[in-house]
C-alpha cells in the first residue's frame, strides 16, 4: 500500500499530470462562466451572482498585483542588503565606503514596514466596522424571526380552535350515526364541510387565517360607515366607486340576514345566494383584488368564491346551533318527563305492596327475617374470603416484587462494579500514558537544551577564535609596523622630533639630610607626661563580671 501510494504521488506530481490538471480546472472554470452567463439571461439571482463574483474576482486580481509588487520590492532590498553585508564580512568591499548604503537600504525596508502595517492596519479597522454592521443586521434579522414566531404562535393557536371545533363536530357526527334522532341541520354541515375541503374550505390554514383577519376589518370597516350614513350616500351617489357601491349592497344583504350576533357573524339570505351564483365572475370589486395581493397565492375570483363559501359556512354553522339548542333542550324536556313517569310508577307500586305485606302471618315474617340473617352472615363470609384472598394475593404480589427488586439491584451493583473496574483501568493506562508521555517530553526538552547549550558554545567558541583572530592580525601589523619605523634613518628621526629647551637647576645635596618642617615644629613643642592606662578601678564598676539576674541579690 505505501508503494502504490508513492507510486501514485509520484504520478501526480509530475509536471505533465500538473499540467494537464492546470489545464482541466481551467476548462471547467471557463465552462461554468459559461454557463451562468447563459442562465443569468433569464434568473436575476444568477446575474447578480455572476456580477458579484467577477468584482470579487478583479478585486483580487489587483490586490494580488498590488502585494505582489511591494513584496518583490522588498525581497529584492533584502537580498541586496544581505549580498553587500556578506562582501563587506569577506573584505571584497571596503566598509568605509558603504555604511550609508547600507543604511538607506535598512531605512527603504523600514518604511516598506511600516507602510505595510499601516495598510493592514486600515483593512483591519474597515472590517472591524463591517463586522459591527453585520453583528447589528444580524440582530435585527434575529428581533424579525422572532416576530415571526409569535405570528406563528398565533396561527397555531386559531389552528387549534379550528381543530377543536372538528373535533366536536365529528364527535356529534359519530353520535350522529348512534343515535338517528339527531337533527338534519348536522349532517347537512358535515357533507358541507367534507365537499369543500373541511373549516378552511380548501385554503391552506395561513391563507385562511389572512382572509378571516381582512374580512374582518372591512366589515368593522363598513359598520363605522353605517353611523354616519351622509359619507354613505355620497360614496354610493359617486360613479367612480362602482366596485364599492356592490360591495357595500352585498354588505347590507348580509346585515340583514345575521343570525348569531354574539359570534359576529353574517350569513345571506337563500334569495341573494340564489341571485349571487351565477355572477360570482362579474362581481368581483377592489376587496377581492386587495385580498389577493395579500395572499399572493389567489387570484381575485378565488378569493370571491371563498368569500361565498365562507358566507354558506356561517349560515350552515349558525343552523347546526341552533338546531343542536333545539334537540338538547328537547332531550332535557324528554328526560325530566321519563323522571316523572317512574316517580309515578314508584309511587303506584308502594302503594300496591303495602297491602300485600299486611296479609303476612307472624310466623312469615320471622322465617323472612331469619332468612335475611343467614343471607347477610353467608354475604358477610364471603366478603371476609375476599377480601382474605385478595390481601394474600397483594401479599404475594409485593415479594415477587421484591424479589424483582433484589435481583435488579444485584444487576445494578454487579454492572457498577463492572464499570468503575473499566474505568479504573482507563485510569491506570492513562497515568501510565501520560507518565511515558512526560518523560518523553523532559527527554525532549533535555535535548533541546543541550542542543541549545551547545549551539551557544560553539557561538562563544568562534567569537572567541574570531576575537583572538583579530588580535593577532592587530599584533602583527603593529610589528609591520614598528619594523618599518625602525629601518628610517636616525637623523631623518632627529630631524622629525622638535626643538626643545633644556632646562638645568642645581640640588642642595645636604637638603636629603635635614628634618622637615612637621618634626621641627613637633621638636620645639613642650613635653607633657602621659598617664599609662593601667584599667578601670573595681569600685568604679561594682556589678563588674556578675551576671544581671546577681546583681542585686
């Protein structure tokens, strides 16, 4: 495997492979140019992309260029830095010479230094204030998603309620098909609602939802211009508001129609429904328009078609309530009058039994009434065996349980013991790891430091050999040097030296022999007699070589 492996590396980096490879890419990159050019004739997105991604492209092209000059530059100082530094260490140049150069050269690259840092410098400071902008989108992009969220929590909730209100509508279905007796008005909403694709009449539960929000505000719209009935008659006298003038009389044909004022909904008459179903197509006005551009997903017909099916919904809906108050006060009325009759009955039979039970004989009564004993006693004995049975029963039930309850624990325990044995295996073989490990690591860092020490000592090795070097090229040219000096003539050296003055002063060769002027001064002084220190007198002293804690005592 390592020399297929090779073998293939070798293949890949060949420069005919490298060059066919370079070749490839270059292809497909042309081709798909190619062809989002083509695509971006028909798809803005595509456009857009392609014309970002050639900026992006020439951006880079320049900015290559640009860094590729100034590292150039500076790569070419460097090497005619280092070519001078290393002429000038071998002698071929004298350095008194070139010390300037050298100097504007490391000032030349110093500046291409700083003029670099500068730069990235600004790119830094320009992307940290892109960064800034972008954290700021991206919060109001998270402030938006979440006000989407809570629109969708809404939705979801009128979801619910929908479902809520299928839910009961095929429980009284299912009930419906139990119990016949049930209204028609029911199944009539039930067949309704399984032709017209359910409570949303075929929508989607979001596009339904917008719809109910809209009609909803233009009914209260059209409420608040009923209070003032001039603007009315103006806006309806108005030519130009034809498709408002039909809204507003469908409006009026079904406020007068309302059945359930409490829910707020408005249902037709079966005279405007009749009217209004061949028309759908001509009567559609600016409503219908303007819900469709909200939905987005409906054409104007559409939407006047939902706005009748919503209309016959709420009719048939309103009809099912009703018809259901109907049948469940009917059914209380019918309960109550059942209650009666057997309160009726009960009363009837007690009066029957009453003389039946006058007619029984003494005897009777008593062998009833032993009769009874024996029957609770044997009711009584039974009750005790039951509830014997079933307390041995609980009994049994509870040790079976326990035991369950051991022999899981003895698994549990048996597994625990298992697990802490692995996991202090693991523990050992990772100390031991990591003990091979830093021993590893301090013979590695022993190494580096001797490989550091000894590279420092060979340092200080040449520079000591170098110094010493030095000084005896110093030594021998001073001797050149002296030799030379000393092969010049003497006179030509006389010659050389300047005139002086020679001054001649004659010694007091008895001056050696006198006494200064300090011993004279101390000679002619009086003597005085000196006391020789013969030491302190014991009574001076009386705590003398006692110790401190005796002195008193």
């Amino acid at each position: 495997m390592v020399e297929t492996g090779r073998k293939i590396h070798f293949q890949t980096d060949s420069p005919s492979d490298l060059r066919q490879l370079d070749y490839q890419s270059k292809k497909l990159y042309k081709d798909s140019i190619q062809l989002l050019s083509k695509l971006s004739l028909h798809h803005k997105d595509i456009k857009s992309i392609l014309e970002y991604s050639q900026d992006l492209k020439s951006t880079l092209l320049t900015d290559g260029k640009k860094y590729y000059n100034k590292l150039f530059k500076f790569r070419t100082l460097v090497e005619s830095f280092s070519l001078k530094k290393s002429q000038i260490a071998n002698k071929q140049i004298n350095h008194g010479n070139f010390v300037k150069e050298l100097q504007d050269l490391l000032k030349s690259i110093e500046d291409i230094l700083t003029e670099y840092k500068t730069e990235e410098r600004m790119i830094a400071e320009a992307l940290l204030q892109q960064e800034v902008e972008l954290w700021q989108d991206c919060l109001n992009m998270e402030h938006r998603i979440s006000f989407w969220e809570n629109d969708s929590k809404i939705s979801d909730r009128m979801n619910s309620k929908l479902q809520n209100r299928e839910q009961s509508t095929n429980l009284l279905t299912h009930f419906s098909s139990a119990n016949k007796t049930l209204p028609n008005e029911i199944n009539e909403f039930q067949n309704f609602l399984d032709n017209h694709g359910g409570r949303t009449g075929g929508w989607t539960e979001d596009e339904h939802f917008k719809f109910l929000k809209h009609y909803k505000i233009q009914k209260f719209k059209y409420r608040n211009e009923l209070k003032n009935p001039e603007k009315l008659i103006n806006d309806l006298q108005n030519p130009e508001n034809e498709d408002l003038n039909n809204h507003h009389y469908q409006e009026i044909e079904l406020n007068t129609s309302t059945r359930d004022n409490d829910d707020q909904q408005t249902v037709e008459d079966e005279s405007a429904d009749k009217t209004n179903e061949g028309i759908v197509n001509s009567n559609i006005h600016a409503f219908h328009h303007e819900l469709a551009n909200i939905i987005m997903t409906k054409t104007p017909e559409q939407v006047a078609e939902h706005v009748k099916w919503w209309k016959e919904f709420q009719r048939l809906e309103n009809a099912k309530r009703n018809a259901i108050k109907k049948w469940s006060e009917n059914r209380r009325l019918n309960m109550q009058n059942k209650k009666q009759s057997e309160e009726k009955n009960d009363d009837h039979n007690d009066t029957i039994r009453t003389p039946i039970k006058q007619h029984l004989s003494i005897s009777q009564l008593e062998a009833r009434k032993a009769e009874l004993e024996l029957w609770r006693n044997q009711r009584e004995k039974m009750k005790k065996q039951a509830e014997l049975l079933k307390k041995q029963a609980e009994i049994q039930s509870k040790q079976t349980e326990l035991e369950l309850k051991r022999k899981r624990q003895a698994k549990i325990q048996h597994k625990i013991s298992l697990y802490k044995q692995e996991k202090m295996a693991e523990k050992l073989t990772a100390l031991h790891q990591l003990k091979i490990q830093t021993k590893m690591e301090q013979q590695i860092r022993q190494q580096k430091i001797n490989d550091a020490a000894k590279k420092r000592f060979m340092n200080d090795l040449h520079h000591f050999t170098y110094l010493l070097i030095i000084t005896q090229l110093n030594q021998l040219s001073s001797r050149k040097k002296a030799k030379q000096q000393a092969e010049i003539p003497r006179q030509e050296l006389l010659e050389q030296i300047p005139i002086k003055t020679n001054i001649q002063v004659t010694r007091d060769p008895q001056r050696l022999c006198q006494l200064t002027k300090g011993w004279e001064i101390r000679l002619t002084q009086p003597k005085e007699q000196t006391i020789i220190n013969q030491g302190l007198d014991l009574s001076v002293n009386t705590g003398r070589m006692i110790p401190q804690w005796r002195r008193n005592l």
